[in-house]
C-alpha cells in the first residue's frame, strides 16, 4: 500500500500512486464486487469509470455498499461524442445535467467526487465543451446542485492543442491522458498541467497490456533496471515521472491490483536511469531503424489492404520482440469498426503503395511477411 500524496493543487485530495480503472471489470458482478473491494482494501481509492463502460457504473453501485462509499474518491464521465445513449444526445446543458444524474442512479450514489468531460479529442469537442449553453455548463449546474464535487476531463487531443485548453482550463482540477515506455508525447502536457495546479492521472501505463508481455528485445534492460518483469519497468518508468500524480491499472483479477501495488512500491528510476531507458526505445524508434513511420501515405490501397495497421504489427513483432501483441493486433484488423481494413492476405503486391512510401520500404515484401507469418500463405 503506497502512501498518499496530493491530488495536483486544485482539488485537496489526497491519493495513492494506484488507483482503478474500472472499464475491464470482470462479466460476473459478484466477482466483480469482490475485486473492486479487494482493490479498495489494498489502498487504491480513486476510481475512473464511465457511462459508456457496459454495466461498469452499475458493478461499483453494488461494490461500493457498506461504507466502502466512504473510502473512496469516485468519478464518471460520459460525452455525446463519444458515445450516445438516447439517439438523441447532444452537448446541451440538459442533456449533461440528464447523464450525470443517470450515472449517480447507476451508481446508487448520491453525489459524484469527480465528473469528467470524456475525450476531449479537438477543437471542435473543445468548442461544445465551453460554449454558452453546452458541457460544461451543464456540469457545473450540477455542482451548484451538490451532485458533483469537483471537474476535471480525459483528452487524447494533438499536445499543442492541449496545451492551449490547460491555460484557459481554470475550472479543470484533474486530467486523464495516455503515457508509457513507447509513447510519451505527453509528456509536456503532464508538466504543464502540474504548473497550473491539475491534478494528473496516466491510462494505459502498461501500453494497453502490450506492455505486460515479456519481451527477449527489453529482456536486457529489465534486468538491468532490476525489474521483476516488462510490467514492472513500465510501471515504475511512468511513476518516475516527477510530473505524474497517479495511474490507473484497469483491474479484471486480483493479480492487476496486486503486482501494480508493488510496483509502486518500488524504487522509482534515478534521472540517470531513466535518460537510458529512454535512450534504448529511441534507438528501436521506427526513424531510427527505418521503419513504417505511420504516416498513411501509401493509403488507400487498391485491395483495401490496412497497410499501416499491419506494418505497425510486424515492428512490434520485429523490432520490440512482443510476439503475442503483435500476432493480436494483426488477427484484429477488419474486426470491428475501431481497426478497419483487410489483412496482408488480401495484397495484390500491384506496387501502387511503394510509390508513395516515404520510408522507401519495400511493402509489398513486408505484406508478404506477414502473411506467410500469421496466415501461413
């Protein structure tokens, strides 16, 4: 159990380096109900859900009975952007107003700590958000109501745009943003934000459970990190980040909450350590080892072909050694709305994405790869 340190300066709380992410909870609620009470017990106490997480909202309703309420600093979100619930959600006052109150039903709470504008991913969502009329109005009726304590948003917008947002943002009191080993765009933004004041809460600390794989590319640099595992060396690498108050692992067994605990019980990196393990994934950078850089020029390909979606899995394939991922990530093209496309399998090697690749890579050869690799063609 980590001790507790300021929740950024605007919002007086005090929190764990851990906390929950509640959007991959178990599908049985009572082994859910018993997971999140496990986590609560092993001292994570700050909770992210959402209105658009299935039945997360309703699970932690029926966790959060006999006086686990009170050990907890809990916050939801929702943004008709993102998801709507009615067809005919907007981002009216009154349709905010209408969702938070849902969430607090399904919830069976009677006050929310936190409500979070969902993704604000662009100007235009940042537009809707502060305008006369719009989100953010809605959320802070709420809060003159004593339905909501405090503010905050969760945003996966390009860095120059947010950077914009936290300077005008003085209601914003926390902000949820995606940041680990192999992705630290961000990390401006996390300084920023802990100028002004905001708290700040890092997702997919673990690169969305790639990171969670072992790998024989980082197997060096694990131990000599002295790390237990990749996980571990993620975890701590972003923790060591003067700059991040806390993350959230997404709990769906005991073992999430137990080895993110002790992870942030360990000794975080020296700048010294952390200057090398950056300096080790940069030199495994797709610049720098002349690689599908994912700019998307070759697209459209004639055949439909996700060409940069299969590139991106034979370098974590190739390159970063995380074989399980990779395969995953490839198996998952054209399987639902969030990963269009056609497998390699459908490559006609007619040359036309080549012309354009800016890599100069040799694209049909690496479509040929993947094929005979994950579809044994």
């Amino acid at each position: 159990m980590s001790a507790l340190i300021p929740f950024g300066a605007r919002s007086g709380f005090q929190i764990p380096r851990v906390n929950i992410g509640a959007m991959r909870l178990p599908g049985d609620t009572d082994e859910a109900v018993a997971l999140i009470r496990h986590a609560i017990d092993n001292g994570l106490r700050y909770i992210d859900t959402s209105r658009g997480y299935g039945d997360s909202e309703i699970k932690l309703g029926k966790a959060l009975k006999n006086g686990y309420r009170e050990k907890v600093i809990l916050s939801t979100k929702w943004a008709s952007w993102i998801t709507k619930i009615e067809p005919s959600d907007d981002t009216s006052a009154d349709c905010v107003l209408k969702r938070i109150e849902e969430s607090m039903k399904r919830l069976d709470v009677d006050y929310l700590d936190y409500y979070q504008v969902w993704n604000i991913m662009n100007n235009d969502c940042y537009a809707e958000t502060i305008r006369k009329g719009g989100f953010l109005e809605g959320v802070m009726t709420a809060k003159k109501r004593g339905l909501i304590g405090h503010t905050g948003i969760t945003s996966h917008a390009p860095v120059v745009d947010l950077l914009r947002y936290l300077d005008e943002m003085d209601w914003c009191e926390i902000l949820l943003v995606s940041y680990h080993l192999l992705n630290t765009d961000y990390t401006p933004v996390l300084a920023r934000a802990r100028q002004k004041g905001i708290g700040t809460i890092v997702m997919n600390p673990v690169g969305g459970g790639k990171l969670t794989e072992e790998s024989p590319v980082f197997e060096p640099l694990v131990r000599k990190m002295g790390c237990r595992n990749m996980a571990d060396l993620s975890v701590r690498y972003v923790l060591s980040n003067p700059n991040v108050d806390t993350i959230i692992t997404g709990i769906s067994k005991k073992s999430d909450v137990d080895d993110s605990n002790r992870s942030a019980q360990g000794p975080l990196f020296s700048a010294a350590q952390v200057a090398e393990i950056e300096a080790f994934v940069q030199a495994r950078s797709p610049k720098n080892v002349r690689f599908c850089s994912g700019c998307g020029y070759c697209m459209p390909c004639p055949q439909g072909v996700a060409i940069p979606r299969v590139m991106d899995a034979i370098y974590n394939h190739r390159v970063l050694g995380f074989v399980q991922n990779a395969k995953g990530s490839y198996d998952g093209i054209g399987a639902n709305s969030w990963t269009p496309g056609k497998k390699a399998d459908e490559c006609t090697e007619c040359g036309a994405c080549a012309e354009k690749c800016t890599q100069q890579i040799d694209i049909s050869g690496e479509m040929r790869f993947a094929r005979e690799l994950w579809s044994g063609k």
